[in-house]
C-alpha cells in the first residue's frame, strides 16, 4: 500500500508541476495545502515556501500576495534557482474562468510556463477546476488532483495522477494536519501591482486591521493565528515608532527579517 510520503514524492519530484486542490467548504482545503508544503519541505523536495494565504511567516516560508513580488522569488537566480513551491488559495476567486481576458488571468497564463524556470511546484486551491482559470488545468502541467472531504470532524482526500502506475487514485482517512499557523477565516488575496502605500510591513497590516478595520486586539490575534493579543499589542507600538520616525535596533532587524533580508550583507 502506497503511504502519503511516496504519492507526494511520485508527484512533486519534478522542478516545476501543478497540482489542484479542490473540494467543497470547509473540508479542508486550504490546510491540507500548507500540510503538503511543510511535508515537502521536511522531504527536501523544496527549499522555499510561500503563499498567498494569511499565515505566521517563518525563515522558509513566506506570505506573498502580488505579481511582482512572486516573481522576484520565483526567480531568485538566474542560474541555480531554489526548488520552490507555491500555494495559490481561492484561485476560483482571484482567476475566474468567466473572466478569462481579464489582466490577472493573463497575468497568470504568462507566468506559468515559466514555472520551470524557477523550479516551482504550483499548487492551486479551488472549489472545483471549472471555476478557475483553465490554464490552470491545462495536462500540460497540471498533474495531480487532490479532492477533500468531510466525515463529521474526519478530513479524507483522494489524489489522482497520471504519475501512478498502476492504480488510478490513492484515498487517505485522516490526511496529515498543518502545523503552519495562518487565519482560517481570512480571505486570500492576489494583486497584480505591489502595494505602494505603508503596509509593506506586518506592524503596517496590524496597524490597518485595529484603526481602519476596527478590530479589536483580540480578533486580530484569533485571525493571524498569534498565541496572544501581546502579540498585537507590540506590533502597533512598532508602528506607531516607524511613523514618528524612530527606529531601534530590533525593529530594524525585524523588518529585514520580514523581507527575508537577514542574511544579506
């Protein structure tokens, strides 16, 4: 019998692949995709991470949610690129099939067959393909299907592929868990342009969702998935030292991480 290590590694040992991740509401989708990303990475099939879902960036994984910015990870050089994956949530959203002229699909159709450049596995998360962007099932690169379901609190998932020899699709009880802290009931987003107002750091997106958004403290740490509203409290305080102008060591560290420049001299 086939375990979740080998149909990931049938599947993803190639530079470049899409894989679709589809499935009604709430059975699982989203988590099941940065499962399989962090698998990945522990199998060594991958050296970076990112995604455009809401989540607590590490050192390998990182929250991008525009166009330029993808692309300048995507193609982080130009002769021994990184292998890489990329989790695209709420695709049927963000590259409706309906809108298949519009600038973000055509942003998208020329990115793809670029994938192998960069050596980036896709992985595109979606109620069903028929919502999305054909591109995206194109057989040329889309090799894998992953469909969810939901048992009471059971999450299962059946994976096809035309990489499997000799059966035709795998089904799993119980697919693995993440481990990656992101927020639930945020909304995915995708821009074509990098954002040129102050939001470019975490303290700027904290600062917006408790004085534009008016949430409160504790809604804001529920939804980016910190532990506690100290959390919260300690980066608005960051920002409010940012827009006076006041800069201190850690804070300058910390937006360098942020921007995954810490290594760099």
């Amino acid at each position: 019998m086939i375990n979740w290590s080998q149909v990931l590694r049938t599947i993803f040992d190639h530079e470049a692949i899409i894989v679709i991740i589809k499935g009604n509401w709430k059975t699982g989708k989203t988590g099941l995709s940065l499962a399989i990303m962090e698998y990945l990475l522990k199998m060594g099939l991958i050296e970076l991470g990112a995604t455009n879902i809401e989540i607590e960036e590490t050192d390998k994984i990182k929250m991008i949610t525009d166009m330029p910015t993808l692309k300048e990870w995507h193609f982080d050089h130009p002769t021994n690129p990184k292998n890489k994956a990329y989790v695209f949530d709420e695709s049927g959203k963000l590259t409706s099939r309906r809108s298949a002229m519009s600038k973000n699909n055509r942003a998208w159709f020329e990115f793809i067959p670029e994938l192998s450049k960069g050596r980036c596995k896709l992985i595109v998360v979606t109620q069903s393909e028929y919502l999305t962007d054909s591109i995206f099932s194109n057989t040329q690169f889309t090799k894998a299907h992953f469909t969810t379901f939901k048992y009471g609190n059971r999450y299962d998932v059946k994976v096809e592929s035309e990489l499997f020899r000799d059966m035709p699709s795998v089904y799993f009880r119980r697919f693995p868990k993440c481990e990656i802290k992101y927020a639930p009931y945020a909304s995915a987003r995708f821009e074509l342009e990098r954002r040129d107002y102050k939001t470019l750091f975490l303290c700027c997106d904290i600062a917006r969702d408790y004085g534009v958004k008016d949430k409160s403290t504790t809604v804001i740490a529920n939804e980016r998935g910190f532990t506690s509203r100290v959390q919260v409290t300690r980066l608005l305080k960051r920002h409010i030292r940012h827009t006076l102008g006041v800069y201190p060591t850690d804070d300058i560290l910390e937006y360098r991480k942020e921007k995954g420049l810490e290594s760099k001299k």
